[in-house]
C-alpha cells in the first residue's frame, strides 16, 4: 500500500515539475504559495519513501542483502 501512495507522490511531483517548466503554475498560484506546495510534495514523497525503506522487505532490507 505504501508503494502505490508514493507511486502517487511522485505522479504528483512530476506534475509540479511540469508546472514549473512550462510557467503555467502562474495561473494558478502566486510564487510563495507555489514554493510552499511543492515543498510539501517533495516532502511527501521523501516520506513515503522512507516508509518503504523501513518496511518489512523495504529497499533497505534488500540493499543489505545484496552485499
């Protein structure tokens, strides 16, 4: 579950991105208030891929017993 609520994180990163690259976030937002959203969605995903990470079978799991 936690996989498919980053997997929507980053969707919603990418978009952001997006926003950002085209200028089109001018319509919608003014510049402190775009800053403060996408901070929030660069947060999010970092927390959701943390939680991933501490899960059973998580990335950091693997990563050690690959070596």
């Amino acid at each position: 579950m936690a996989r498919k609520w980053h997997a929507l994180a980053e969707r919603r990163r990418r978009h952001f991105v997006d926003l950002y690259r085209s200028e089109r976030w001018r319509r919608y937002y003014s510049e402190e208030a775009f800053l403060a959203q996408m901070r929030d969605v660069i947060e999010s995903v970092e927390m959701w891929a943390k939680v991933i990470e501490r899960a059973p079978g998580g990335d950091a799991q693997r990563r050690s017993t690959k070596h």
